[in-house]
C-alpha cells in the first residue's frame, strides 16, 4: 500500500516511517497538514497516518477533507494522537478517521492497523471495480434501448432525446436545425415479391448507407418501418434539402434491386422531404414533424424518387404510403 505519514513531530515520523516499512509498504512523509493535503491531492493514497496537532490543517480538518473531495479513491485513515480522552477519540472518528493510535506508537499497534487497512481497502477495490463494471453493463442496456435492433441506428427513444436537445441547444444559440425523413418507394411491393428476409435485409443496408454518408453534425435514426430521419445540427432549409439529396442519390447508387416496382427504375430508391427550425419560431418539434411527414406525402404522390422541402402554410396532404 501507499502509506502517508503526517506529523510535526520528527521524532514520531521517524519511528512510524521506520514501522511502515519493516512491513514494506510505500511510504510517504508530510511535516504538516497543508503538505499532507498537497500529497493527498495529487495522488492515490490508500493510507493516511496522521497527528492530531499540526500546523496548517489538523488531524480531524483534514480527515473531513478527505471524506468530502476525494471520493474517488477510498483512503484508510489512522489518527496518531497523543489525546487519549474518549471524547476526542469519538470527535477524530466522527471526522472520518478509521482508527487510531495513542503515542507513542508501538510498532505492534502500527502493525495491527495496517493489516485492517489492506484488507478494508481490498475490500474498497473490489466495491468500485463492480460498481464500475455495473456502470460499464447500465451503459449497454442504456444504448441497447436507443438502438434499433435490426438497423443498428438510433430509435425512436434516442431521436426523442436528441431532438430535444437539439431544439434546446438551438433555441439557445439562435442557430436553425434540420430534419429530414424518409420512406422506401414501394416497400410493401418489395417484401410481397422478395419476402421479408429480403426485405430486412434491404433496411440494413440502407441504414447502412444514411450511416456511412451522414457527417459530423448529421444523426440518422430508423423512425418506423421503412422509414429513416436525419437531425440536422446547425443547418437551414436549403441545408437540409442539400443532405437529403445526398442520401436519395446515394442509396440509389446502391442498386439494391426492386423488380416488383411498376416504373423505372427497378432499384431500390427513397422519397423524402426536409424542413428547417428556424430562430425566433414557434413551432415546436412535433410541429415540424409532423409538417415534414406532410411533405413526405406530397413527394410519394408527386412520382416518388424525390425530395420535397417543407413550406409552412401548404395544405395538408393525405395520401397512403406504398
């Protein structure tokens, strides 16, 4: 262990530095509390042996620092005092002190507290080890329930979530934002012809796609069936419709074959439309997504295969979806 002696008194640093060591434990050596802070500060100590008087901080203050700011790393203290009254032996420990000892120190006593030190923060490793692998496991599931199984992007959870924060970070940086959602033309058409294998198949590798082109302040998420959305951090309505070109042109570089569609071209191809949050609007973000899934209908009923910007004032659209 890591052992810290802290005491004014030199003759009692070298007798308890002396005992620490026969039992060959690192030993460090501190001539007041403020230097035992320092020490205790800038490194892991795992144990604290320390006078009850010193100049700077004393025994108990710096007992209660311990136990107050660094809680990262359990450090066992002993205070080395030669108050030996109950009462201030009570008041030492109700500061954070582990143990202590009365001087002067007998190396059998000193020996004695070491051995309970090594097993008490043993047993203190251990305890944050599991709490870390707990955390490590709680990190999974918390990722596991904002991804979408099939696809491996962001579900609908984690969209709710960024969206939110988005929209936050935008409201305080009067900067715009933009989404862009997607639908696969006649996917309906390609799982009757190809079979929902297939069909699954055909929804990872565009996953795939909007994955591997979406940059740095782009985030795609599956939002239902065959359905895909990017959020746009930063970026206006010419923005938004710039990036949901990219995406259409992209996945239909891919080729994915759709014979079953009844016009050319016989490949998998995806409409969409793409709208803006604006500085200064008071649409919330259900309001643009549901403006931008009404924009989605118009590009499916204008001949698929495009993208169709939000204009706030159009009529509604109601078409069904193939």
């Amino acid at each position: 262990m890591r052992v810290l002696i802290a005491d004014d008194d030199a003759t009692s640093r070298i007798l308890l530095k002396a005992a620490v060591a026969r039992l060959d434990h690192e030993c460090l050596v501190a001539e007041d509390g403020s230097q035992a802070w320092e020490l205790l500060s800038s490194q892991p100590i795992d144990v604290l042996l320390t006078d009850w008087m010193m100049p700077g901080l004393d025994g108990p203050e710096l007992c209660r620092r311990v136990r107050e700011e660094l809680t990262s790393h359990y450090t066992y203290i002993v205070l080395v005092t030669g108050l030996g009254q109950r009462e201030q032996i009570v008041e030492g420990m109700s500061a954070g002190a582990d143990d202590y000892i009365i001087k002067p120190a007998d190396p059998f006593v000193v020996r004695t507290r070491m051995i309970a030190a090594e097993r008490v923060t043993a047993l203190q490793r251990r305890v944050t080890d599991i709490q870390s692998q707990l955390e490590q496991a709680n990190n999974v599931l918390r990722d596991l329930s904002r991804t979408d199984p099939l696809t491996g992007l962001g579900n609908r959870r984690r969209l709710e979530e960024d969206l939110a924060g988005i929209h936050a970070l935008a409201q305080r940086t009067a900067r715009p934002f933009g989404v862009a959602l997607f639908d696969i033309d006649h996917f309906k058409l390609f799982n009757d012809h190809y079979g929902h294998l297939e069909g699954d198949e055909a929804l990872r590798r565009v996953a795939g796609c909007l994955g591997g082109i979406i940059r740095a302040s782009e985030s795609a998420y599956r939002y239902g069936g065959e359905e895909f959305l990017i959020l746009l951090s930063d970026c206006d309505l010419d923005g938004a419709v710039v990036a949901a070109e990219r995406v259409r042109h992209a996945v239909e570089a891919q080729a994915i074959p759709h014979d079953a569609r009844p016009s050319q071209p016989p490949v998998v191809t995806l409409s969409g439309a793409a709208g803006s949050w604006t500085p200064g609007s008071v649409q919330s973000t259900a309001d643009l997504l549901a403006r931008v899934d009404e924009a989605l209908y118009e590009a499916k009923s204008a001949g698929r295969n495009r993208i169709h910007p939000v204009r706030f004032g159009s009529p509604n659209v109601s078409h069904a979806r193939a």
